[in-house]
C-alpha cells in the first residue's frame, strides 16, 4: 500500500525534498516507518520527531492505511 510522507523544517534539510509516495506493507505502524527513513537518513535521529496522520497528532504506535499522510517536523518554538 502507499501513503505519502512530508518533510519539515530541518527533517526537510536532511531528506532533501519536501515529500515521498512510499510502498510499505500491510500492518505497518509510524514507528515502523520512522525507522526505515531513519535507516535511510541517519541524521534524522538527531531530531526530535514530532508526527501528525492525516493532520492530526499521531501515536508512533498507530497503524498506516492506505492513502493516509503522515507528516515529520522538529517541535516549534518562538514567540
């Protein structure tokens, strides 16, 4: 199944583009799908992860579906 995954801020810098289509398997949950783009690009580790699903804040341990969206981004700060 696919579901497109974005990039912000600095998770963007390290993936160098804004989004990805990506196949994944039946059963696959967030945390499964962190690991492999942290496999991918290890710098992402460095980076507290935020993650929203279907612009929604998102439980690392929540299933994907079909289609959804997930998206990757530091915490924000400021004022």
């Amino acid at each position: 199944m696919k579901v497109e995954v974005k990039f912000f801020a600095r998770c963007r810098e390290i993936v160098g583009v804004r989004y990805k289509e990506v196949e994944i398997e039946d059963g696959t949950r967030i945390q499964d799908l962190i690991k492999l783009f942290v496999e991918a690009y290890p710098e992402l580790e460095k980076v507290r992860l935020l993650v929203s699903l279907n612009h929604a804040y998102a439980d690392p341990t929540a299933r994907l579906e079909e289609g959804d969206e997930i998206a990757l981004f530091p915490p924000v700060s400021g004022g």
